[in-house]
C-alpha cells in the first residue's frame, strides 16, 4: 500500500505528463485544411438591406441569419466552392456558387415574390 505523499506524486507525475501531451498535440484546428470564412450581405433589389435572410450550405450544419444590417458571415467551411441558400418569406429562394473567395464580401439581391406596393398620392 501506497503512503500520501507516494500516491500525491504519482498523481501531480501523471497531470504534468497528461498537460504536456495536450499542449504538444495539435488541435483539431490546426490540423485541418485551409479554412474558408464567407460574408457579405443580402439586400432587395432596390439595395435595402435584409434582416432574419436564412443562410445555410445545404447538406450540412453551417447555417446563419443576416443581421439588421443584412450582413452573414459564415466560418469554418473547408477549402472549395460552396453552394448557399437564401431564404426569407415573401423573397424568392436564392442558390449560389461561390468558387471565387477573393471577390468576398458578397452582395446577394434577393427579389420579392410580391410586387411592390405603390402608394398613390392624392393631388
């Protein structure tokens, strides 16, 4: 049977050996391929901006939604072209491929599915 003070050591002994090999192994982070981050905005087309506008690249889990200022940012995608969705109700559901990461941010028109209300104004 082991005393404290031969049971303490072997427990700090193990802990630095246990910290030292997380610190020397790599994260999964940095052992991943070149990531790809996307952004840009989405607006009407009269260049109003869209908020709530769902973002997403189909068949997997990155997905977001444009801010007050119609603008997404989406993180973490591997190297490549990407296709994106576009979705808000009473706007036209929009798909793009993006290949070209250099043209960033992206400017995403989404037109209406209704036509535009024009208040007439009486003389």
């Amino acid at each position: 049977m082991r005393n404290r003070s031969t049971t303490a050591g072997f427990i700090s002994g193990s802990l630095m050996l246990l910290n030292s090999l997380l610190i020397s192994t790599p994260s999964s982070a940095q052992t991943t391929s070149k990531q790809t981050v996307l952004s840009g905005r989405v607006v009407d087309t009269e260049l109003h901006p869209l908020a709530g506008v769902s973002v997403w690249v189909p068949g997997t889990t990155f997905t977001t939604s444009t801010n007050a200022d119609g603008a997404f940012v989406l993180e973490g995608l591997g190297a490549g072209s990407h296709a994106l969705r576009f979705d808000l109700p009473a706007y036209l559901l929009t798909e793009i491929t993006v290949s070209d990461t250099t043209r960033l941010p992206l400017i995403i028109k989404l037109p209406a599915t209704r036509p535009a209300v024009r208040v007439k104004r009486r003389p």
